[in-house]
C-alpha cells in the first residue's frame, strides 16, 4: 500500500530532516512510527500527503510513485487518505454534522450521500447524539472522534494519524486507540506518529522507529522503549 | 455544478458581509473608475454626433458686400464654382438668411424681433472637397469686389474637437489609474477573505478538494464586486442623463442633437463587463500571491 524507496528530505540544503528512509506498508497493516521531537515524523507524514516533496527518492502510494506528482492530482491522492492530527482541526462556526459533511461537500459528493453517510459514520464513533453540538461543547475526546469521523467518513484506503492522543487524556486516549484498531480492521491501512509510549506499548503493533532522521528501528509487535 | 453552486452563493455572500467596509472601498473604487470610463465614452459619442451634423452642413461661409451689384455677385458665383476644391456651393438670399437666423435664435424672440429682414447678408455656402482645404479658398478668392468676409464655419469645431480630445485623453488616464487602484483593492478584498477562511482551506487542502474549488469562492467574490461597480456605474450615468443632458436638450443652439438612451445602453455591456473582466483578473491574482493551493 505504501512503500519509500530511499526518501531523503533536506531544507533549506542543510536541515536533514529524514534520510534514506525505505520501508513497505502493506495493506490493512497498523503501523506506530515512533521517535523523540525533530526525528522525522511530522516530515514522513507530509511526504505522505504530498505536502511536501522528498528530495531524493521514490514514495509509493497504492502503487503510484507521488514524489513527483502533478499539481492538479494531488486531490485525487488525498481523497484516498485520512488525517487526524494533535489539534483536531475542526472548524468553530460550523456543527459535528457539518464538519464531517464538509469533507465531503468539498469533494462535490451529492446531498444525499452527505445526509446518509455522516449520519451513519458518527454513530459509528459514537457520537449519534450530538450531530448538530459545537466543536465547543464538547470535550477533548468527542472532538477528536469528530475528527476521526471526518478522515474516515469517504472510506479512505489509508489512515495518517499525527499524534492524534498528544491533547487527550490517557483514558480518553485508549477510546481513541480502540477506534482507530477498529477503523484498522476494516481494512484501512493506519500509520501513526505518536510519542505516547504507554500506548504503543499496549497495542503491539509494528513500530518503526526514526531518530535524527533514519530509520534505527522496524519491529513487528513492537513496544515503544528505545533499543528495546 | 447545481450542488455546488449552493455551496459557492453561500461562500460568496458570507465573505462579501464579512468585510464589508474593504469591499465597499473595492466597489467604490470600481464605481468611480467605470463612471469616468463610461462618462470618456458618451463625451466621444457626443463629440462624433456633433461632427456628424456640421461636417455635412457649411464648411465656409462666403459674406458678400451690401453694395454688390447682380452681375459681381454672379460672377463670383461662377469663379467659386469653377474652384477644383469646391464640392459643392449654394447661394443664400436674404430671405433664406433671415430665415436661418430666426431659426436658429428661436428661443430669443426679442432679439429676432430687432432683426431686420434687410439687414441680413446674402451669402455663398461653400462645402469643400475636403475640409482643410479653407486656405486655398480663401487665397483664391482674395480681393474679389463683391466679398465682404470669408469666415471658416469649421474653425469653432476644430478647436472644439481638440480640447475634447484632450479631455478625454485625460479622463480615461484617470479612469485607467482608478481601475489599477480597484483591482488592487479587489485584491485586497480576496487576501482578507482568504485570511478569514484559511482553516477551512487547509481542510479543504487535507480532505482533497481541488484548486478550483478552492478558488471559486473568491473569484466570484471579487467578481460580484466588479460587477456591483459596473451596474453602479451605469446608473450614475442614467442618472447624469437625466439630471444634466435631458434638461439642455434643445437648450444650446450650436448643439442641436444630444446622445440619448441608445448611446448610453452601448456601454452598459462594456461598463459591466469590464467591471466583471478587472475583478476576476485582480482575484486570479491575488490568489496567485496569496493562496497556495
């Protein structure tokens, strides 16, 4: 589903923020990229979204090499991926229901796919009773479930999750996890940056660890401790 | 594109209600230019309308003496007639003088009433084969016995037609620098707008909504407010028309036909077009300087 061949980021010609990275994702795998701040994640996820382009090397995604993809196909490639990130990203003015329905009203999904479908995918994180709450009404964990609602709610074939439990409790961080593995086991292949050890811990998922930018660590049910 | 273009209404309205004080200036600014515009245009209909007329009427006028006898003025008739410059030439009695001034000063009655018949000049009406040709004329004629005055009908219009010109040389420069100053403003508009929604583009960015759908809001924005600038213009103009040209219809003798509502419907297209055509430009590139999508 995802593979790097090589990928190197540089900066500015000096920052190197990830180097000669080849890994292979396959399909439907669950995989913690773990690592302290700086060591590459947050990179590794934008090249994965085509937020940036890789300096050296080849990225894969369902077969598709995007380190050079044209401009106007970058969309098409995003509306294959999900995101959740730290900071949940949802917008204030706007309701549960609108926030996930916007993913789709941009990508010019028709009306009524948008009225049975959101409907649908919030009762799925649980969320079936506060369809028309504001972001602001809800608490820490809610929000995020909307969010994962919104990366979720087009059948995505991929999941990118940016430390998607920095803000959450470790309680609420659990509920989370348990619904990512769930979302996991329809298929959707998840790949997830965090530095919540207890967590990675517990899953034992593949980890693959980055460190100053290389890969130091690629380990099946892994756990989070460094050289463990 | 029906489902969407709900979306793109309410986008659209939302962001023109947001800032409302910097688009009133970006419309304001639109306003004003295409007025200016519009108004350059109508003064060069008129101008034209007025050459029109008198290019096909006199082009010099041949005073003779109150003391010259039938067979001078006749033979003068044949010398003027014989000229190759000469297009064409008519003789006006006395009658036909006292009849062209009544005409021409009707709303004066107390001066006309002054006037005698008698007092009148007879003349020659000359039109040329080419007006600038009145030199040659005037040197041909030089010291004829029966000639009083030889006066260029077409010098008042000369000047006339030069000092609009240059009128409208210069409105359309200031109407020019208005249209610069409103698509910057127009831009302006577009930053601000996508300074206000740029979370909701970096979701939309995220989710895979493409560049157009990104962008329509604002270039219709911007649009929206060329197109407020322009009908806004035409409607000065109507409003000019009624207030100014329609009370001195028929008011100035030397200005016997004044443009009228054909004219101004002519530029009603080309004021909201351009209105519409420098908004989307602005937008387009303002969201080249400010939204990477």
């Amino acid at each position: 589903m995802i593979k790097t061949e090589h990928v190197t980021k540089v900066y500015k010609d000096t920052v190197v923020a990830l180097e000669d990275v080849s890994i292979e994702v396959q399909k439907s795998e669950f995989v913690f990229v773990v690592g302290p701040s700086g060591s590459g994640k947050s990179t590794f996820i934008r090249l994965l979204l085509r937020e940036e382009e890789p300096s050296r090397g080849k990225i894969f995604v369902a077969g598709k090499n995007i380190a050079n993809l044209s401009a106007w196909k970058i969309p098409y490639l995003r509306r294959n991926i999900g995101t959740v990130f730290q900071d949940f990203k949802l917008l204030p003015d706007k309701t549960v229901f609108e926030n996930v329905g916007f993913a789709l009203e941009v990508i010019g999904k028709p009306r009524h796919v948008i009225d049975r479908r959101v409907p649908e995918i919030l009762e799925l994180v649980g969320l079936g009773g506060k369809l028309n709450n504001y972001p602001e009404e809800l608490s820490g964990g809610e929000q995020q479930r909307v969010s994962v609602a919104r990366a979720f709610v087009n059948r995505p074939l991929i999941l990118l999750a940016d430390e998607p439990t920095g803000n959450l409790d470790p309680t609420t961080s659990v509920e989370i996890m348990k619904l990512l593995d769930r979302i996991n086991r329809t298929g959707t292949t998840v790949i997830m940056a965090t530095h919540d050890n207890a967590i990675v811990d517990a899953m034992r998922r593949r980890v693959i660890e980055l460190d100053e930018g290389k890969v130091v660590r690629d380990q099946a049910r892994g756990v989070y401790g460094y050289g463990a | 594109m029906a489902r969407r273009s709900g979306y793109f209404l309410r986008e659209t309205a939302l962001a023109l209600r947001r800032n409302a004080l910097v688009t009133f200036a970006a419309i304001s600014t639109v306003f004003i230019s295409l007025f200016l515009l519009g108004g350059a245009l109508l003064v060069e209909r008129q101008v034209r309308l007025m050459t029109g007329e008198w290019a096909s009427k006199v082009e010099v006028s041949v005073f003779l003496r109150d003391d010259a006898s039938p067979e001078e003025v006749e033979a003068l008739g044949r010398r003027i007639s014989e000229i190759p410059e000469v297009e064409e030439v008519q003789f006006e009695d006395r009658a036909e003088a006292y009849a062209n001034f009544r005409e021409l000063f009707r709303d004066n009655p107390a001066l006309v009433e002054n006037v005698d018949p008698e007092a009148m000049p007879q003349s020659y009406r000359i039109k040329l084969v080419a007006p600038e040709e009145f030199p040659v004329i005037r040197a041909r004629l030089a010291g004829d016995p029966a000639i009083d005055q030889i006066r260029d009908e077409q010098a008042l219009l000369k000047k006339l037609l030069a000092v609009t010109r240059v009128l409208r040389t210069g409105v359309i420069a200031v109407a020019a620098i208005m249209l610069i100053a409103a698509m910057g403003l127009i831009g302006n508009t577009v930053r601000m707008a996508v300074f206000a929604r740029r979370k909701e583009i970096a979701i939309m960015k995220l989710v895979g909504a493409t560049n157009w759908f990104i962008r329509v809001p604002f270039l219709m924005e911007g649009m929206v407010e060329g197109m407020i600038g322009g009908v806004a213009a035409v409607l000065a103009i109507f409003a000019m028309k009624f207030l100014f040209i329609d009370p001195l219809r028929g008011q100035i003798a030397f200005v016997p036909s004044w443009i009228d509502t054909p004219e101004i419907l002519v530029t009603v297209p080309i004021l909201i077009g351009a209105g519409i055509l420098i908004a989307a430009v602005a937008s387009l590139l303002a969201m080249r300087r400010f939204l990477e999508v």
